[in-house]
C-alpha cells in the first residue's frame, strides 16, 4: 500500500517539492520576463524623450548664437551711426571721408557690407570694390524702416545682381553649383547664385533727432562657418565617438547647404549638397521643427532654415 502511495506522489517532473520549486521559478520567470519588456519599453521611451528634449535645446540653444551675431551687427552700427565724424560726414555729402571711415570700420568688425544712404534711399558710399553709388535703396524694406527711424535687422536673401553691387567678392563667394544628394527633392536647379545675409540698418539721426540717412551692413552665410563652427564647439563641446563628431550644425538656404562642418566622403566641408527629402518636406513646406532618428549623416544636423 506504502509503495502505491509513494508512486502516486510522483510528478512528471520529479517529486513534489521539485514541482512547487519549479512552478515557483516558472512564475519569476514569466513574470520577470514581462517586467523586463515593459521595462526595456520604459527605458527605451524614457531615452527616446530625453534624446528629443536634447535636441530640441540645441536647437535652441543654436538659434540664440545665432540670433548673438545678428545682435553684434546690429551694436555696431548703432554705434557707428551715433559717432558725429559719421553724422557730419552724411550732412555736409563728404563721400570720401564716409568711404575711408566705414571701410576702415567694416574690416575692423569682421563685417562683409557696410554702405550709408541718403535721406532719400540714394546710396552715398559702399565699402568694398567696386564701390557702387547712386542707386536707390529706398525699397529696401531694412533701409525704408530705418528711414523712419527704426533700427531693425533681419535675415535676407540677396540676389546676385544686389550682390555684385556691395562687391563682386561676395557674388562669388554666395556662388554654388548643387552636388547631387542621395534622398534630396528633386530641384530644376543645379545651382545657387543669390546669397543668404544677416543684415541690420539703423537711422542716422543730428542733435535734433532729424533723419539725415541710414547705414546697413552684415555678413554674407555662403561659405562663413563662424556660426556654424561655433554652434558645434558651445553646443556639442567637441564630443566624438569611435573618431567621429557626435553633433553638426548646418545653416540651409532654401535646402541647399550653404554653411556647415558636416563632412563629405573626403572629409571636406559638404558645401553644395541638400537636406534630404524628408526633412525637406516637414520643415520647408510644413514648417515645422525636424526632430527624428535619419540614417543619412549628410542630414544629421542642428539646422537653421
């Protein structure tokens, strides 16, 4: 009877203390299992967050670096304006001593344009070869508000033959052929000949706050890596990983790179490629912040539109 007993008390894994043994490690197991994943899930969101929030205060953060140099400009021709040698110069037409003046105040604040107009938007002087004068700047919507008394500053796109007239420098340097881009929008273009300026004008006002002209100047974008290089060193501090820079910074004219320290297959700067089609589709026609995982490095920028 004992023996009976005894073999009724055999499971199919063993004896019943190895199955409560067994069931109980089953139990951990399945549910730690499940713990796991909805751990790893939580995890995995909680780093997807923090990695969006990240970019997004870059991003941030490399506007208001941006926004600091439009500000620099915008001082010093304020302060240039404000100085009586300047004031005296627009009153009394001394051209001459406006071009030595202001060209020697151009090359001193690293600044690409640095023209004065009369009361009437007639340019007096410009400051770089082939000092153009004469023409009518009075459309110019920075010009027409500082005329009246504004101070203003903006980020513009300024056509070639605009260019050429604040130096022919600068319309070659703006200049850039396309160079074909896997996954960019197709473009009838193959090349950009308008440039992208940061640019400010402020009146220039005598004693009794009457408006004798205004001055506008700024820094052409195309091929200026100042900003961008900057970005990259106060945003992404220099970091790389397995040789490589962890974080790019990249200004875009349109969807054209026109100032970056992206590189290409020969380590040079990618000057000329083009976001790609998704980002192109998001940001520039729907106007809205890119802020997702692309598996193309050639895109993988803080960028400014």
């Amino acid at each position: 009877m004992w023996e009976k007993i005894k073999s009724w008390g055999k499971w199919p894994f063993g004896t019943l203390r190895s199955k409560l043994v067994f069931s109980f490690l089953l139990v951990v197991l399945v549910g730690g299992t499940g713990s796991m994943i909805v751990g790893i899930r939580m995890v995995g969101n909680t780093i997807i967050d923090e990695a969006h929030k990240k970019v997004q205060h870059d991003l941030d953060s490399a506007w208001i670096i941006y926004q600091e140099k439009l500000n620099r400009i915008q001082d010093v021709l304020n302060l240039t304006a404000k100085r009586d040698l300047i004031i005296r110069a627009v009153m009394g037409n001394q051209v001459e001593l406006l071009k030595r003046e202001l060209e020697r105040v151009r090359i001193a604040y690293g600044l690409d344009v640095l023209t004065v107009v009369d009361r009437k938007g007639i340019v007096l002087t410009r400051t770089r070869s082939p000092y153009c004068s004469l023409d009518h700047k009075g459309n110019d919507e920075l010009v027409r508000r500082a005329l009246g008394k504004e101070i203003v500053s903006s980020t513009e796109i300024i056509p070639q033959d605009q260019l050429v007239q604040e130096g022919l420098d600068l319309a070659r340097q703006a200049y850039m052929e396309f160079v074909p881009t896997p996954k960019a929008k197709g473009r009838p273009e193959d090349k950009e000949t308008a440039g992208m300026m940061i640019k400010a004008a402020v009146p220039i006002l005598d004693i009794n706050n009457e408006v004798w002209g205004a001055i506008y100047g700024g820094n052409l974008l195309n091929r200026n890596y100042e900003i961008v290089d900057k970005i990259k060193d106060v945003v992404f501090r220099g970091e790389r990983y397995k040789g490589k820079d962890t974080g790019t910074a990249t200004i875009f004219q349109w969807d054209l790179r026109i100032s970056t320290n992206v590189k290409d297959q020969n380590g040079l700067r990618a000057i000329g490629t083009r976001v790609a089609q998704e980002v192109y589709d998001q940001v520039l026609e729907n106007g809205r912040a890119f802020i997702d995982r692309i598996d193309n490095q050639a895109t993988a920028d803080a960028s400014i539109q």
